[in-house]
C-alpha cells in the first residue's frame, strides 16, 4: 500500500521547499534591483531612454563636486531603501516561516 508519485510530492516534498524558495526570492529581487542599477550606471543595462535608478545617479555624478549633490542623492537614497526594505521583507518571511525557534 504505497501511496502514488503526485501524492508524496505534493503532502512531502513541496511543503518542505516553499518555505526557503519563499524567503531566498525576495533576496534575489534585491540582488536583481541592485544589478540592474549598477549596469545602468555604467552604460550598459536598459537603454537610455527608459528610466533607471543607475542612469539617474550616473546623470547627476558629474555635478557631485559642483555642489548639486541631490541629483545623484536622491535616486541613491531610494535605490538604497528599496534594497532595504526589500532584505527586511525577505528576513521576516525566515522568520515566520522557520519552523525551529531561535535561541
């Protein structure tokens, strides 16, 4: 009395995978995020005229020493805080979904 391939897979298998798959995604959408700006700001991601994080810093670089700082300031303050918030979000779902106490 076995029980049959689809069945182990979805009682057994899947509800042990969920929960690292759950917490490693939102992990590689910051990594993601952050890749994509660094390739903007050096030329070679999205094509200029679609709007990125990475092109707006690298838009306002040439003015850092000039006193405009605010031009690459800002798009970095949120290209950080997004990255962030997204690796606070990912470190919650461990949290909740880790099914052994922490000390």
């Amino acid at each position: 009395m076995s029980l049959s391939w689809g069945r182990v897979l979805f009682r057994h298998v899947l509800p042990n995978c969920m929960p690292p798959l759950i917490v490693i995604a939102p992990i590689d959408l910051a990594h993601a995020i952050a890749l994509e700006a660094t390739l903007s700001f050096l030329g070679v991601g999205v094509p200029v005229t679609e709007p990125s994080l990475g092109m707006l810093i690298y838009n306002g670089f040439e003015y850092l020493l000039s006193g405009q700082y605010w031009i690459s300031f800002f798009p970095g303050i949120a290209l950080a805080l997004a990255i962030i918030a997204i690796n606070l979000v990912g470190d919650h779902l461990r949290d909740v979904l880790n099914p052994r106490p922490a000390n």
